[in-house]
C-alpha cells in the first residue's frame, strides 16, 4: 500500500504531494513502483496537529481518490470522517482505513457497512492533542490485542461483514519505540484476531530511534525508508496482508524475497514429506510440468 498525503504539514512527506495533479501523478508513480493499492489521505493525524475542517478534507481528497481510481487504481481513503469515507467510496474508492477505528465519527461504520467496503480499523487510543498521550502499558501487545477485539466486535455489531475487516497495530500512535517494537516482534497475536494484517511502520518515530542509537540523533523521516523496507520484509514473514509505505520501490522488492524465502521454506517443507511418505516432489507439483510454480 503506497501513501499519498494531500496534506501541508505530515511528519513524513508533509507538502509534497499538495497540488492535486501532482498527487495523482505520485500515486501512478507508486503503483508503477509495484503498490497493489495507493491510501490517500487529507488530514495528518501527527502528533499535535490541528484537525482539519470537513470542507477542506473534501477538497484535497476527493479529486485524488477520482483522478486514481479513473486510472484503475485500487484506492483506499484514510479518513476518520464519515463524510469523507462516503464521498470517496462513490467516487470510485475500494477501501476505507479509519485510524480511528470507528471511534471519531459515529456515523463511519454505517456508512461502511451500507457500502459493503472493506474497513481498516486501526488501534486508536484518541487524539494525540498535547503530546503522545495515554501511551501507558503494563502489557503492550496484550492491551493492543485486546482493544482492538472489543473495536472488531463494535465493528461488526455496527454491520461491517468480518470478511471485510482488516486489523492494524496503529504503530506510533499513543505508543513508544519500545511498544512498536513489541507489537512487531508480536504480529503473530495480532495475527490471531483472525483478519488481515496491516503494519504502517514507514518512517515512523521508532525507527528514528533504532537508527540513531544510544544518544544519537535520530535521521530525518525521508531517511529511513532502507529501515522501513527492512520492516516490510519482517512483516510480510510474518504473515502481513498488506504494509503501507511511503516509498514503495525498496519495500515491494523486500516483500518479494520474503516472499520468495517463504515459498522456498515451504518447497522445503514439502520436499521433506515427500522423503517420509515415499511420493516425489514433482508428484506433490513442486515442479509441476504445468508451469505454475
Ligand atoms: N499511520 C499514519 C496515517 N495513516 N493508517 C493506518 N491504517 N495505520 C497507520 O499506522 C497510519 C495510517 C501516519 O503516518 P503518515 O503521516 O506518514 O501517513
């Protein structure tokens, strides 16, 4: 998943991508990049930032989500406003990524769920006004896992089919380096929730920590797309259904060798149930004459 900010002011790519032309045209550019599907969004949900109104987030999103998907992009609108959720989706959005799971606007899993779409619910503990607030954990993964269940069950009581909904960590948000960390070294509980997974780690803060070490200065968010590309490869072992990145070139070549390490570990796998039941390889169509492998 490639990111396109219509934003002035996101912590990653704030600016760039302002103008509506030059956002379609990076959004074509990611998916020449090898995106699957480009999130565009019109609000920066950074820390401290200021909300914007619903009209302006209507103006900046509306004619990129357009302008893609007229080109056959698949495109998801990250909002947290119904409002805008619902304007995309008629106007040719697949998808719908609240990071607020449903929490900010009561009126956004109905409209999710008459339009039938897929629903990104995102593990969201407010808004982040003054700071990295309620960011307080006994047991990170454990409270994320379960706050994200109870949104799941809120989700589906609101209408949204479970086969529509994909879950999300919300890393950085109300978090830690240390609690990022932990929920990546974990996907595997989030993985239990039994949805999609998706892992938005790109240039995030925690990365800026790793990078920089004990007491150094962390890099600017635009450096850290090798790190971020490291983290696609690690969630995609682990089972991810989609990562969202904003530069998409290193991260879709990193999915594609942990995707061929997982293939090669299964051929492996195969090869060895092979040798105790007595049938081959090519009988189980490990290299099957019919080329699909
Ligand atoms: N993070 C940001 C924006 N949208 N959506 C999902 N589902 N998960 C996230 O972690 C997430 C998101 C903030 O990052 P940006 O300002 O670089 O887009």
């Amino acid at each position: 998943m490639g990111v396109v900010n219509v934003t002035p002011d996101s912590f990653s790519d704030g600016g760039r991508w302002f103008d509506t032309t030059v956002a379609v045209k990076h959004g074509l550019d990611l998916v020449a990049e090898g995106a699957d599907l480009v999130d565009v969004g019109g609000e920066s949900t950074r820390p401290g930032a200021t909300r914007v109104d619903e009209a302006e987030e209507l103006r900046r999103v509306i004619p990129v989500v357009r302008g893609l998907a007229s080109e056959g992009v698949v495109v998801s609108v990250d909002t947290m406003r119904a409002s805008v959720a619902e304007q995309a989706l008629a106007s040719g959005a697949a998808l719908v990524n609240d990071v607020s799971g449903g929490l900010a606007d009561p009126a956004m899993i109905p409209v999710v769920a008459a339009a039938d779409a897929p629903f990104v619910v995102m593990h969201w503990r407010g808004f982040l006004q003054g700071g990295n607030v309620k960011g307080v954990y006994e047991d990170v993964v454990g409270e994320v896992v379960d706050e994200l269940h109870a949104r799941v069950e809120a989700v589906l009581a609101g209408g949204i089919a479970p086969e529509r909904i994909v879950v999300d960590p919300g890393l950085g948000f109300s978090k830690e380096a240390e609690h990022d960390l932990a929920l990546l070294a974990h996907l595997d509980r989030l993985h239990a929730l039994g949805h999609p997974l998706l892992v938005a780690a790109s240039r995030k803060r925690f990365l800026g920590r790793v990078l920089a070490g004990p007491g150094g200065a962390p890099p600017p968010a635009r450096e850290r797309d090798a790190a971020t590309a490291a983290v696609s490869a690690l969630a995609a072992h682990a089972g991810a259904w989609a990562v969202r990145v904003h530069e998409v070139r290193a991260t879709a070549d990193a999915v594609r060798v942990a995707r061929a390490v997982e293939e090669a570990r299964e051929e492996g796998a195969r090869a060895v149930r092979a040798r105790t039941t007595g049938t081959t390889p090519d009988a189980e169509g490990v290299r099957g004459a019919d080329g699909d492998r």
